[in-house]
C-alpha cells in the first residue's frame, strides 16, 4: 500500500487507548493514520482518560477536543458515539480495531464491515471471527479473511514460545500459570461478578486463583500441541505486566544456556529476553509479546524445562495490533 493503512478504534478503553497512544508515538512518516474514534462515554471524559493516565503517566502529545473530533497534536481524529458501529460511516477505513471487549456475537464483530470498512480486527478472543491469529505462533494462517481475531495478551505471550520450543526440542507436555495483573472484569470491592465466584472478591486485596482463555486458544493456535498443555492463571494486585510461567517435558534433551541462547534468537520482535534481575515494574511499555527473563531459565534432568518471561499484557497486545493491521490488508 502506497499510503498510511486508515484506522479506526471502536472502543477507547484499555486497549483502545493504549492504540491510540503507540500511534501517537510513531515517527514519522506514520505506517498509519487514526482516522476515527468510536465511544459511548463523553468525548470530554474519552480526552482525558488518554492525557492522563494511571499506568502510563502523561499523553506524549498535546490531547485537545472539539464537539466530534479528538485533537491529538494537532492532528483531527473524528469522534463518534455509537452502541452499533454499523450505523456509522467507515467507508474510508481500512481496519476497524474492535476494542470494545464485546465482540461475543457475530453481528456484533461485523459491525465495521456493515460500516464500510475492509477488515475488523478484534482485540481479544472470539468465535465470530474468521481466523485468530498470533504472530509468532500462526502468522501463516491468514489470508483474505475480512474479521481477525488477535487472540489475548496471554495467548500472544505462551503461543510463540512454545512454537519455538517445540520447532527445536519438541513439547512432549506441559503447564503455564500466568501471573496477571487485574483487570476491569474484577470489581474493586467484593461484588457480584459472576458464576466463578472467586471473581467476585476484590481485585487490589488478594491473588485470585482462575481460569485464562489461553487454555483454548493455544489448542486452536497451534494444533499440532493439542492436549499436550494446560493452562492457569492467578490475578495479582497489581496494574499492569504480567508473566508466563511455564515447565514442559522437551522430547530432546537441551542445558539452560543452550536453551537460552536459542530462545534470545528464535523469534525477534515478539520475544524478547532480558539478562537483568528485573521486576514486574520494570517491564512496563514493552513492546514484545513476551520478555524472557534469562536468570529464571531452568533444566531439571535433560529435558523438563521452565521458562519464565515478562509480557506488559497492554502494550505489547496493542503493538500486535498494529503488526497484524499491516498483514490482513
């Protein structure tokens, strides 16, 4: 494409707002160009939440707003406020980031078609979309689909790893817990949130012993391992960056700085490594899938391994984002 892929983001929460700030960040000449935002809340709330914000800190560009657009260093960013995005106009949008964590059915994920534009990209699982992808793992996978999924945050960490475990050693089994910050699916003090009912407990006060979508995912992303792992998650009090925690028995057997220097190597831009004794804080803004951390690689025997790494489950999700923009057009 001879000019900037146009985007749209449908939904400016977490996800949505994190997009908008990498873009911000890009130097120019700009791969994309923000074309629209779509929200329910006021515009006057959506600006500020992206000026000011808990995690990150401070916009790095000066955030304005008029009645319909958003400002964003001087750069005029159409604002809507629709519940369906198919009664918009989005005809000179090539993706649609669907960030509104809704996308549970399918006249729902295809409302940025039925607006006029090329493609949706979902941002979070779902069964309504025409393929789900994580770089990676099953970038191979896409090819003219109109509604992509790119997985979770958790899923884009663990799928390349074990991709690239089992490209060099083989994944005979295995078990990842993910150690996730909270999210605003849990409440801040013990409410009803749900069936599981340790979900219901407030989220800043305990770790929370659950479940991860990872668990289904990785059997649909890389088929060839299906059975072979399984997955869980525990919810920490904290706001953001996560970690994958993951033993496997290899069907080759491998030292630690062997698998080490094979892991720094195997899969550049999505996972990353990190030599230095860090902490979760450290990590964040990070823009791979997943960061080894290399002082916790471990070899038990010859073959059962376990592999700790970092992911910002904000950042480095939305850096995919763009990634996987560049590649459905």
């Amino acid at each position: 494409m001879d000019r900037p892929i146009r985007i749209a983001i449908n939904g400016f929460g977490r996800i949505g707002r994190a997009v908008a700030r990498q873009w911000m960040l890009m130097e120019a000449p700009r791969a994309f160009e923000l074309i629209a935002i779509n929200d329910i809340a006021p515009i006057e709330t959506c600006a500020y939440l992206l000026e000011y914000d808990s995690v990150y800190g401070l916009a790095p560009a000066k955030i304005e707003q008029s009645e319909r657009a958003l400002i964003l260093n001087g750069h005029s960013v159409r604002f809507s406020h629709q519940n369906d995005l198919g009664s918009t106009n989005m005809s000179d949008i090539d993706v649609v980031f669907e960030c509104t964590g809704k996308a549970n059915t399918a006249y729902f994920s295809a409302a940025g078609l039925r607006a006029g534009a090329k493609r949706v990209l979902i941002s979070g699982p779902s069964d309504h979309a025409d393929v789900t992808v994580v770089l990676g793992a099953n970038g191979h996978v896409l090819r003219d689909q109109k509604v992509v999924s790119n997985a979770s945050c958790t899923t884009n960490a663990l799928a390349p790893l074990l991709r690239v475990l089992d490209d060099g050693f083989g994944v005979m089994s295995g078990h990842m817990t993910t150690i996730h910050c909270y999210t605003g699916s849990q409440p801040t003090v013990d409410a009803p949130r749900g069936a599981a009912l340790e979900r219901n407990r407030a989220a800043a006060l305990s770790m929370v012993p659950t479940t991860t979508s990872a668990a289904t995912l990785i059997d649909l992303i890389l088929p060839k391992l299906v059975g072979r792992v399984k997955c869980c998650a525990v919810r920490v009090p904290t706001a953001t960056v996560s970690a994958v925690d993951l033993t496997c028995q290899l069907a080759r057997p491998t030292d630690a700085l062997a698998l080490i220097e094979y892991l720094r190597t195997a899969c550049p831009g999505i996972l990353g490594m990190t030599d230095r004794p860090l902490v979760s804080s450290d990590l964040k803004a990070r823009p791979e899938s997943l960061v080894i951390a290399a002082p916790q690689v471990q070899v038990m025997g010859q073959a059962l391994v376990r592999v700790f790494g970092w992911y910002d489950n904000e950042w480095g999700f939305s850096a995919r984002m763009f990634d996987v923009a560049k590649k459905i057009l």
